[in-house]
C-alpha cells in the first residue's frame, strides 16, 4: 500500500470505529473491528480482554522491539453534543464523531503505519496494540497486556499532540487524608473540631513545594479537590476527610512523593494507587532528534496516558489536538491523519534505537 491507500483505508476504518460505540470497558465491538481488521490483512491477531495486538512477521529475538500503541476506548460523550456522537460525518475537511481526535486518528494512522513498515526490512522487530480501558486506567486495559508480549524497549503511544512529540509526561496519585479530633456537643464547648484542625493541613498541602522543579513539566502540583466530616449540625465533627490530587513530575516516582508528603505533613495519608507514574524519554534519543529534525516540536505533557503503565522508554505522539479531546462535537481534520501516517512512517522507517 503507498501513502494515499493507506489514508484512505485509514479514514475508512477510523469512521467503522465512530460509529461503533466503545466506552471504556465496553469496548467488545470496536475491539472485534480492530481484530477482524488486522485478520482480513492476512496477519494473525492475538487478544485479551478487549486489547488487541499483533506482531509484525519475521520476529527476530536479537533485534530491539518497538511497540506502536493507542487506545479504542472513549470516555462518555457530554450533554453538549449537537450531533450524534457515534455518527461519523465527513464535512468541510474534518469528521466529527466520539473518539475521532481522542484517539481513533492515532489507533487507525498507527495501524496503517504498522501494515506499511511490516512490508519492509527493519532493524527492529514491530508489535501494534490497541488497548482498552485508558480512559479510566483500567486493569483490564494496557496492563494486563504487557506481560504478554516480548521484551518492549521503546513506545510511540498515539495521543493528540499535533505531531510534536511530549518527552515527559505527569504521573498521577490521588491521596485520601484524615485529621481527627475529638467529638462533642456543638452547644457546649466541649471536643476537638476536626473541621477547624484540617484547615491548617489544608494549607500546608497548598503551600508545599517540592524541591525538585522540572524544565519540561515544571513542579508537582497538588490540588485538595473533595472534602467530608460532620455526622449532624450539632455534634463536633472527629474526623475530616480530604482527596488530594497529585501531578508527579518526571523527577519523581509516586513512590518518592508520598514519602516527601508523609515526612512533611503531619496527617493520615493513604495513597489510592502508586501505579500511574511520570514518564520521560531523553533528547538524545534517535526517535527525538529524527522529530527535530523533521522541525516536531518536544514539549512536556499535563495529561495521562498509558504510558504512565510502560517500565520502558516511551513518547507520546499523534495527529490531533488536545484541547479537542472529551469536548463536544470533537473532530479530527482529514488532514491530520494523512500528515500523522507520513510523519508516523518518516520517523520510524530504518530507524536505529539501540
């Protein structure tokens, strides 16, 4: 296949996946299109729950392996929505539909990326995978699957970035903190409010700086986002509950901003997961400085993906716009994917990782 069939199949598959609706953990009938796609070309289709995934012929175990991977899954469409959402319609140069920018654009240009650099020789072997569930970073998504392949040593994960490349990526850990203080009746003056002693650990979390800054994602950030005590309005509350939101930046692991926070700030705090760490690929690394010199933009990314699940090198790229993604009326330009297969093939053709 040249470029235009592989766009036009693209576009193709892209609106088959529109209209296919695939909310995160519901995601059986796209990942059936996916798989009964990648069969109807002749190569073999391996699953997981909805994850599906395929290694390129000719696997050679001394050769570097590189994953391509992206996500069929959505999140639920908004109230805002003046079209219907699991309809795709090509219109003025874009087309519209649920998932189209967040990531089906990335899913369809990788998988035809995938088809063209099997045809040739490389000095790597190629594994294409569409995972499921990482909108919600479920564990029936990307990391159930990772166990099943071959040893990874790079990833190009399809996300909207307008084809520049994010080199860091923010970690996620959300906190769940106790105060306690002691219960009494709210007409005498009598217990230990709870309420009153948080506000000041409220505080210390707004305030605290980590001493680690990075140039590429700038500081951890933490945001005290839910907050719940009292049983009744006349009864001293004993307990003050709060959910922190923390955006580890690349030069700390999950694990090493709960110790700094727990040495720090004198309250009960219980992580929900250390899973969902920061990630970052050096610039030295051949895939970046082909990115630069095909003028691609590095830049460091706020938002999660599954590369946050990935114990290897990573980067997160693909045609599309952020800023689009869980809006209404998203839309991807037709255009965009024929840049994204191009650029996609332009980096990673005869490309030397190790």
């Amino acid at each position: 296949m040249n470029t235009d069939e592989l766009y036009y199949s693209a576009i193709d598959l892209l609106k088959t996946l529109i209209e296919t609706p695939s909310l995160s953990r519901e995601e059986n009938e796209a990942a059936n299109k996916v798989e009964n796609f990648i069969i109807e070309k002749g190569l073999h289709a391996n699953r997981k729950n909805n994850n599906i995934w395929c290694i390129a012929p000719g696997y050679d175990i001394h050769k570097p392996t590189i994953l391509l991977n992206s996500h069929i899954d959505t999140v639920k469409p908004v109230s805002a929505w003046k079209r219907n959402p699991f309809s795709a319609v090509e219109e003025n140069g874009r087309i519209y539909g649920l998932g189209s920018n967040d990531a089906g654009a990335s899913l369809v240009s990788l998988l035809h990326v995938f088809l063209y650099l099997s045809k040739k020789e490389q000095p790597y072997n190629l594994i294409f995978l569409a995972s499921s569930e990482e909108e919600i970073s479920g564990k029936n998504g990307i990391e159930s699957v990772l166990t099943e392949l071959p040893p990874i040593h790079f990833a190009v994960v399809g996300e909207p970035t307008q084809m520049n490349p994010a080199i860091a990526e923010k970690g996620l850990m959300v906190l769940d903190c106790s105060v306690y203080g002691k219960s009494g009746h709210a007409a005498r003056n009598e217990g230990d409010n709870a309420i009153y002693k948080s506000l000041k650990i409220i505080e210390k979390f707004r305030d605290f700086k980590f001493p680690k800054n990075s140039d590429i994602l700038g500081p951890v950030k933490l945001s005290v986002t839910m907050i719940q005590s009292g049983t009744q309005h006349n009864v001293i509350p004993d307990r003050c509950n709060f959910v922190v939101d923390v955006r580890t930046n690349e030069l700390y692991s999950n694990q090493d901003a709960l110790t700094i926070l727990k040495e720090n700030i004198p309250c009960e705090i219980v992580p929900r997961s250390l899973r969902l760490n920061s990630s970052r690929i050096g610039k030295e690394h051949p895939f970046i400085l082909r990115a630069e010199i095909l003028g691609l933009i590095p830049f460091g990314s706020p938002t999660l993906s599954d590369q946050a699940l990935m114990p290897f090198t990573s980067v997160k790229i693909g045609p599309g716009d952020s800023s689009r993604s869980h809006t209404a009326d998203e839309y991807i330009e037709t255009n965009e994917i024929r840049e994204g297969i191009e650029l996609y093939i332009k980096l990673l053709d005869n490309l030397n990782i190790i």
